[in-house]
C-alpha cells in the first residue's frame, strides 16, 4: 500500500503485476485464475506500475464483477479513448502514433466514444439482430453439417480447434462480408497476426521472440493487409451493392458522408476478425468441457433444451475477450480508490467472470447456470454486437454435433494461446465415437 497525497493507494505487488500483464500467464489458466481470486481478495481495485521505468503507463487493475459491471456500463465515465483501448507497451503506442496518428492501429468500433461510437454502431446493428440472422440461419446449419461431416471424416482422433473451432466461425464471418472462400486463409493469417501475435504457434513468425516495437511493426503490416483488401472489397460493393455486410459499410453515410477510409477500414477489420475468433475460442471451449464430462454429453444428446445453457456458459468459462481499457473521464471512487481524470484502467473479464461473488464455484462448467449474467459479452454501450451470431453459429454446430456424435473424450492435453487480449485453445485433441444414426 503505497501513499500519495490523495491517501493509500493500493498497489499491486511486483509478481502479481507481472503476471497480469504477461501473456504466458493466459496459457496457464488455473494459475492465472488462482492469481486473480488473491488480487480480489486483498487488493479489488489496485494499481499497476512498471518495475521498469518506461515500459509502460501505470494503469487500475479491476478484477471484481460488480467493478467491471459498473465501468462496462458507464461509458460517460469510463472512455475508450483517448488513451489505447487495450493494454500496450509504450514502445507499441509510439510507434501506433508514428505510423498512424492515433494510439491504436486500428480505430473501430471499440476505439469509439460518443457521439461517434453510436452512430457508427447503428449502421450495422440491425443486421446483427436475431430477426434478420434468421434469413441465413439456413445456410449456417448447412456449414455447420458440413463441418462435422468433415470432422468425422477425419476421426475418431482430431484437433477439434484445427478441424472444427476455428475453420467454422471463420467461414461463418466471410460469408457475411462476401470473402470468398479461397481468401479464408489469408484472414485467417492476419487474424492470427492481429490477436495471436503473442503466441509462437499462433502467430508462426517468431513474434515472441521480438521485442515490442517489432511486434507492433509486424502487426501494423497485418493491418495495412486487411485495409487492402477491405478497401477493395469496399470499392466492388459500391459499384455493385448485395444484402451482404461489406456492402452496409461501403454505402454507409453518417451525418450525411461515407465512413473515413481509415474508420471504414477499422470497421471492415473489427467484423473480419473479433467476428470469428472469439467464437472459435467458446466453441473450442464448450467441447473441452464436454469431453471432459461424457455424462454431461450423454445428457445433452438426449435433452436438447440444456444446449443453450452450455453455450451461455462456454461463452462465460472461456471469456475470450480477456480484457479492455478504460480512461477516466473525471476524478471517481471504483472500490475504494480514487481514480483521478486520465487515469488507464484494465476491466479484467477473466478475473470477473470467476468472481465467486457472482458466480457460485465459478471454476466449474455448469450447463444449467441460471442465472449466468456473465460479462465476456461486455454491457452497456460497447456490448458485443456480434453477440446474437455467436450464440446462434454454436447452437447450430452443436446440435449438428449431438446428432452424428455419439461419445466424445480428451485424446491430449488441451493448450491455450499466449495471449493477454484474445485468448483461448489453440489445440484440442479429442476422440470421437459416431453415432450411426442420428440422436
């Protein structure tokens, strides 16, 4: 407990802000969970500094439910901008301004504060909206069969993440956008980029061996990729408009002008990657679980009604998002502490959604969960707006699932990506026994 002229500050002891912020910690679930239930128990809301001088700015570490709830919801008190929307080193943000202008090397909807961020949300939110999902839930169920044919054509031993998790979700996303499927590699690579960067297998360049300035340099490469590619695909879908979402953003005016090339861009990057690889990450989470629990698939084979509950609950035990930043907009109590104006702050969604305040034995998978008012959707304002797709593309797969797969068990050591921003299951080795009828 430090002292400023404010009163105590509570600040969080060297090895625990490490591990806060080292993306390995992510890889090591239990350990970092474990890690996070002793910060809420002995400092909720701390302060996180750099043991070394100008690594990176001091920030609030928020790790109970009820503070990340309160934060996610306020977006009059808690911006996304000015300063960076997730976690970076100084290094990264200086070379981000360099480059670009602006803290981030993408600016999208999460970079977003009003009276922008709600303008630019309306332009697609309504379709992303349950009624009119329902148009392509159809072909969404056909690439879902197709996906476990294929799956169990490769069986009965796969990487469920290789051969299911992250190939469904991300031809789910481009076929929204109107990708065809021989570019599905390419987004695929730059997503890996993009969010995997941290990780060795992910990322497949040597990334974790860079320092923060070369990683930041690879994925401004990345970026400049998809904006590309977007900015073309913007350019086609204006000469000739479809009912896809490239075609929504290409033709959008707000206040009467088409989006910023840069803005457009951002908004083409956020749906092309946030859009599939969160929903890879409960997808492959949701079967661990299950493989894990063979009575609890026998269960939901022969009671469908429990599937929506293990996807809401997949969704909250894997809590893809790990994490978003906040700026203080003025000075305000979180917790006990006073958090001036400017101040950065970290909404930990891991360390939330394992708060067992909220969540009874919350490092349990409990299909039945009720009720599981999780927050790796966010609240308020900056909600997910993709998060109706998601819970649809899993109860699609998934029944797809239950009906060719008869019993389902770990074949492997499941391993989790190096990540300190999205996070999940890079592998997940299972063996599956097919039915020979379905369920």
């Amino acid at each position: 407990m430090a002292t400023e002229a404010d009163g105590p500050v509570a600040v969080l002891p060297t090895p625990l802000a490490k591990a806060v912020i080292d993306p390995h910690s992510y890889a090591e679930w239990d350990g970092l969970l474990d890690t996070f239930d002793h910060i809420r128990k002995t400092t909720p809301v701390a302060k996180v500094i750099s043991e070394e001088s100008g690594l990176f700015e001091p920030f609030w570490l928020i790790s109970r439910y009820e503070d990340v709830m309160r934060i996610s919801k306020d977006n009059a008190t808690f911006l996304n901008n000015p300063r960076p929307v997730v976690f970076s080193f100084n290094q990264a943000i200086e070379f981000s301004r360099a480059a670009t202008g602006s803290n981030m090397l993408v600016d999208s909807l999460v970079v977003f504060d009003a009276p922008i961020h709600p303008k630019y949300r309306k332009l697609t939110q309504d379709w992303f909206m349950p009624r009119n999902l329902a148009r392509i839930e159809d072909e969404i169920r056909a690439l879902a069969r197709r996906t476990v044919d294929a799956m169990i054509a490769a069986g009965p031993e796969l990487d469920f993440v290789e051969m299911v998790a992250g190939p469904y979700p991300l031809r789910v996303v481009m076929q929204i956008l109107g990708v065809p499927p021989a570019d599905e590699p390419r987004m695929q690579m730059l997503t890996q980029q993009l969010f995997g960067g941290q990780d060795a297998d992910l990322s497949g360049s040597g990334m974790d061996q860079m320092s923060p300035e070369q990683v930041v340099q690879l994925v401004a490469g990345a970026v400049k990729s998809f904006e590309d590619y977007f900015a073309a695909l913007a350019q086609d879908r204006r000469a000739n408009p479809t009912d896809d979402v490239a075609s929504v953003i290409a033709n959008a005016l707000v206040d009467g002008e088409p989006l910023p090339p840069r803005d457009m861009a951002g908004y083409y990057i956020i749906v092309a990657t946030a859009g599939h690889d969160t929903t890879s990450a409960s997808t492959a989470g949701a079967m661990q679980a299950l493989a894990q629990d063979p009575d609890q698939w026998a269960r939901v084979r022969n009671d469908r009604s429990l599937l929506p509950g293990i996807v809401e609950e997949a969704i909250r035990w894997t809590s893809p998002v790990q994490h978003f930043m906040r700026t203080a907009a003025h000075d305000v109590e979180v917790g006990g502490q006073l958090i001036r104006e400017g101040d950065w702050m970290m909404i930990n969604y891991v360390s939330a959604n394992h708060d067992p305040a909220q969540f009874e034995d919350p490092r349990r998978f409990d299909a039945a969960r009720s009720p599981n008012r999780h927050l790796a959707f966010g609240a308020g304002g900056h909600q997910c707006l993709g998060l109706h797709l998601a819970r649809l593309e899993m109860r699609l797969l998934f029944e797809a699932l239950l009906d060719r797969v008869e019993r389902v068990e770990l074949a492997g050591e499941p391993k989790r990506a190096t990540s300190t921003f999205v996070g999940g299951l890079k592998t997940l080795p299972i063996r599956i026994s097919a039915s020979t009828s379905a369920a």
